[in-house]
C-alpha cells in the first residue's frame, strides 16, 4: 500500500517502512506527525481525493533533524574585480513512515 500526501509545498509518494526527507517541520526528534492531506491512496484498490481522500492519513515520526550538504553561490560582475562566494545549508527533516490510514 502506498499513500501520496503533501506537506512543504511539495507532494510525496510513501509506503509504510520509508525514510523520506522533507522541508523543515517545527518538530522535536522522536515525535509522532499526522498529515491529513492524503491526495491518493494505492494498493489492490486505488483511492483518488477531489482534491483530499475523505478519513485517510498518513502517520510518520521524525528520525533527523539536519541540514543538508553546502552549496556554493559564486556572483562576480565582469571588468570590475567584485567577486562575492556564499555558502547555505538547508535544513531538512527525516521522517520515518510509519502507518497509512484509508
């Protein structure tokens, strides 16, 4: 069975047993989180939601709260020596599936 929920903006395909690394949530590690915007739900049977699947959720826990691998930003404007190298790193959050809810 498999669940395609959205959070962050972004949507997600997930079964039960998955790590899936999403946008940051304000959530402390080892806590349980519901999603409740279940767009799809597959398996024998194929639930479609116009647009939400009435009742179904989708269970996960938070396994990491970490940031991602830096990525350089170069800006340099030609002829005039201005040269500018910034770094980020974007937070993430680890979640473990643990159940889906039709």
């Amino acid at each position: 069975m498999y669940a395609v929920f959205k959070t962050g903006g972004k949507q997600y395909k997930v079964a039960e047993g998955e790590f899936l690394k999403v946008e940051k949530l304000d959530t402390s590690l080892g806590e349980t989180i519901v999603f409740d915007d279940v767009l799809m739900i597959g398996g024998d049977t194929v639930k479609v939601g116009t647009p939400l699947v009435a009742g179904a959720s989708v269970t996960a826990k938070v396994a990491i709260q970490g940031r991602d691998k830096k990525v350089l930003v170069f800006k340099a404007k030609r002829r005039k020596n201005s040269r500018k190298l910034i770094g980020h790193r974007q937070y993430h959050t680890v979640l473990k599936i643990e159940k889906i809810n039709a």
